[in-house]
C-alpha cells in the first residue's frame, strides 16, 4: 500500500485554523458552563508580529510559567526579528507559518489577541509634493534595497536622525556625488560606552576565545556587562539642566564637531545647535563628520521643494537629478495599530487613541476586551 503524499503547507495551515476556532469554540462552551475554582482551560492565543515581545512571550509558554496556551504568532516580514537572538523558541512554540502565507479572507478565532508589533515597523516618507510622481530610484532607510547599487552614482540623502548620520558615513566614500538634506541642527556625539568600543569607535570585534571565555565564567560575563551598563549610565547626569556633566558634554561635542568640520566652517555654524545636549536624541556619528567635509559631498537646508519625475528641488530652487534617492525620515511612532481594531459597539481603536494612546497599565485599553499590547516599555 502507498503511502498517502505529504499534506502541503497550505493544508496543514488550514487544519491548524480549524484547530484553533474549535478550541474556542470549547472555550466559549466551557465559560457557559459551571467552573470550580481554579479549574485549569485551555487558551488560545494570536500574537502579532515575530519580534522580541512575541518571542519573549514563546519563551514563557516554553519553559512552562505559561500553561494551557494554544499559540500562533503571525510575521509580515520573512524572518522574525533579530533583536533576541532566540529562533530555536519560536521555532518549537508555535504554529509554523514562517516563510507561507494565509490566504485573504481566512478568519481564525481565538480568546486573546496579543499586539507585538512595536512602533519602528511602519517607515514614514517625507511630505514633499511630487513624491509619489517620481519615477527614479527612492529608497527608505527600514525597507534597503541590496540589490540597487550606488557605487559611484549620485545620491540624495533625506534625514541627519541616526539612520542618516550612518548612511551618509557609510555611502560617502563609494558615491560619486552625494546632497545631505538638513532640516534643523542636531548634537553629534561620541559612541556611547566608547572605552568598550573597537577602534575610532567601531563595534569591538570579540575573538572566539573571549567568546568562549565568557561562556565558561558567567560570573566574569555578568560583571563585564554590568561595567558597560554603568558607562552607559554615567551618562544621564548630562540630561540634568545646570549640571556640571551637561556643561562638559556640551563643551566637549561643540569642540568636536568644529574639529570635524574644520574644512567647512560655515557647516558647523549650521549644524551645531544653540539648545543643550540631550534636548533632542543625541546622535553618535563615526565617521559622520569626516563624509560630510568631502568634497562630493554637499548639505542643503530645510525641506525640498518638490519632486519631479526625474528630480528634486532643493529648499533654495536648486534642481538635480539623482541616480537615487534615500528616504532616513524614521518611522510613525504614533503608537497606533496598523491594522483596524473594532472594539465594543464598533468603536475603532485608531479613533480612540487620537490624538494620544491610553491604557491600562500600558498594556489593555477599555472597550477592547481580549486585546493586550505588548512592547518594550509596556
């Protein structure tokens, strides 16, 4: 007798739906029912996104301080997310749907869902008129092309926040032309816990004996994380206004950016700010200043113009045409879902957090019962 062929993902992703709406189905029949005290059920839960939150949350359920959970977490990138480095937990506690998608219109019930789709997952464009009309190359910062190559080509770059200052470093030595779009001042600073860093700043390189030294001595590990959480937190007196660290913090970036800048006074006058370091996020930039006094190198201040289909115009009338255009414009961290949330009475969750987000304890929101949030901070 042959064997019967092996189900497609497909199959198993539909059998795993039904699965889980019949669970809540006995779930439902369960609550109707008369329950002892402490009377243990099974709960089925959704999580959005396949990040820290959802993989720390897998944790929990894997190593048992949560029981009776039916779990699936649902990823709209193909990879989960690199921030805790902890695949094998989410490989083995939930329902396997990396790499396949469910089809539109499916619907999956269960009694929790659990919001762990953070707030840098929705990149925001510049508001510049024509942007959409552009037909050249654009690319934003969080959504990198790998396979567009800029090598010796001109580029615009739109941004100095930190995905800019990185960007500009980085590209500066192998573009042709680059144009640095400003809007306002911001502090370039030293890297943070700079004793621990590699050379001129860089991330420090550990060699596998360290690596497996570390492994074999928690102890020394523990203490030598704690020595870099202590320089970092040196630093929050330069927050305080008045004190002596913002003083010396202030005096020490103002000095190394005109150092930086030597060969373009007129830039540092531009871009060191009048306001203390620590009003706006500090920005560390290896290498940042060095790009931006090249010669191919050129900063314009304050927002575009417009864009046509071939080109931008600066704030000062100036048009170029690019070969490429990079959006460091961040993210819409309004804290709003991505997705529509219909709670009680058909109130939408978007509507009730305009203009500002509120909850319980960071965490549940009234009139969206079985909706929990779950993120750094919460």
């Amino acid at each position: 007798m042959e064997n019967a062929p092996e189900p497609t993902h497909e199959t198993k992703l539909r059998q795993q739906s039904e699965e889980i709406k019949m669970d809540a189905e006995n779930t439902k029949a369960f609550f109707r029912g008369k329950l002892a005290l402490r009377s243990p059920r099974r709960a089925s839960i959704a999580v959005i996104g396949a990040g820290a939150s959802a993989l720390s949350f897998a944790r929990e359920v894997e190593e048992g301080r949560l029981s009776n959970i039916e779990m699936i977490i649902f990823e709209k990138n193909a990879g989960v997310g690199d921030t805790l480095d902890a695949p094998a937990i989410y490989l083995r506690t939930t329902t396997s749907i990396h790499g396949h998608r469910i089809p539109t219109g499916r619907n999956i019930v269960v009694d929790f869902l659990i919001n762990g789709g953070g707030i840098v997952n929705k990149w925001k464009w510049p508001n510049i008129p024509g942007l959409s009309s552009y037909k050249g190359t654009i690319m934003h910062s969080a959504h990198w092309d790998e396979k567009r190559d800029v090598n010796d080509k001109s580029v615009v770059v739109i941004g100095n926040g930190s995905s800019g200052v990185q960007i500009t470093a980085s590209l500066a030595k192998v573009v042709r032309t680059m144009t640095v779009v400003m809007r306002s001042p911001t502090w370039i600073t030293p890297g943070f816990a700079s004793s621990f860093a590699g050379p001129g700043g860089t991330n420090f390189q550990y060699s596998e004996i360290q690596k497996e030294e570390f492994r074999r001595n928690p102890e020394k590990y523990l203490a030598y994380r704690k020595s870099i959480e202590e320089e970092l937190n040196k630093r929050q007196n330069f927050f305080i206004k008045g004190s002596l660290e913002q003083v010396l913090a202030k005096r020490f970036s103002q000095e190394m950016m005109n150092n930086g800048l030597a060969t373009k006074p007129e830039l540092a006058k531009k871009m060191i700010p009048s306001f203390d370091v620590g009003c706006r996020r500090p920005t560390p930039g290896i290498g940042y200043l060095e790009a931006l006094s090249q010669k191919n190198v050129d900063v314009s201040w304050g927002t575009p113009q417009r864009l046509t289909q071939s080109s931008i115009v600066l704030h000062d009338g100036t048009e170029i045409r690019p070969d490429a255009i990079i959006c460091a414009t961040g993210f819409d961290i309004s804290y709003k879902p991505r997705f529509p949330i219909i709670g009680r009475n058909g109130l939408r969750l978007d509507e009730y957090w305009s203009p500002d987000a509120k909850a319980y304890m960071s965490f549940a929101v009234p009139n969206f019962p079985n909706y929990l949030r779950m993120a750094p901070k919460t």
